[in-house]
C-alpha cells in the first residue's frame, strides 16, 4: 500500500483563542458543507493534545469505511503538521498515527440470473430514469 503524502491544504476550522494565545480547535467544516465537531478535543489546547488524545478521537471513526478514516486521519496530520511547522505547537501528536483503519469496502455481489429476470420483468414498463434511480442507490 503506497503511504499518503500530507499536502497543506487551508479549511475552515472554528477555533477559540484566549487572552495568552492559546488555540482551540472547535469544529472542521469540510468542503461538502459537513461539519466534524472536535468533541474529545474541544476542552483542550492543541499544546495539550497527545497522541494517544488523537487515537481516542479516532475510534468513533474507526468503525465507520476505511475511506473515510483516511481522509479524517490524514486532515488530523496536515492540521497538526501545519501547527508545528507555523510554531503554534513544539510537538506534532499526529506525528506517529497510523493510517490503518475503519472498516474495509463489502464486495458487492451479482445479481443471479433470476434475480436479473425479476428486476428487468419489474421495471420493463417504466421510464429510463427510475432504472437509473434503482441501479444508483445499488442493490443487495
């Protein structure tokens, strides 16, 4: 498996800071409008975060696709790196995550002959998009 490379890459992030400087990270809002609230984390200044913080922030997440683990694990990193490479922070907690995690893609299976015979029986007098419709939400 090829290893993923942190990119620096700017998103919205809510964030408190006290009257010292101090950073707290609230919520990261992702590109499609979702937000991830940083709930364990929201207390806590990002100095304060440890690694083993950061790996209890990810078992929620762990139990969702490895796909979006990734992607919610990489963000961590490149926050994290970009927080140290910008001095916000002297250690990077992030550093030694490892990328393995979530829950891996079902196989799909095909349809039987007999069920490709109901299907096609079933949808022979509609129009062409509600077999689009069908087909996109998947079957089985």
């Amino acid at each position: 498996m090829s290893e993923q490379k942190c990119r620096k890459v700017y998103v919205p992030v809510n964030l408190d800071v006290d009257a010292e400087g101090n950073i707290r990270p609230r919520l990261i809002r992702w590109i499609d409008g979702r937000v991830y609230e940083i709930d364990r984390l929201k207390h806590m200044y990002m100095d304060e975060v440890t690694t083993d913080d950061l790996r209890l922030l990810l078992v929620p997440i762990s139990k969702k696709s490895a796909s979006l683990y990734s992607k919610m694990n990489m963000l961590i990193k490149c926050v994290f790196y970009s927080a140290e490479e910008s001095k916000i922070i002297s250690y990077n907690p992030a550093a030694s995550l490892s990328a393995k995690g979530g829950t891996p893609k079902q196989e799909k299976k095909a349809l039987t002959d007999e069920q490709v015979k109901i299907l096609l029986d079933t949808i022979r007098e509609l129009p062409p998009y509600v077999f689009v419709m069908i087909m996109s939400w998947g079957i089985g």
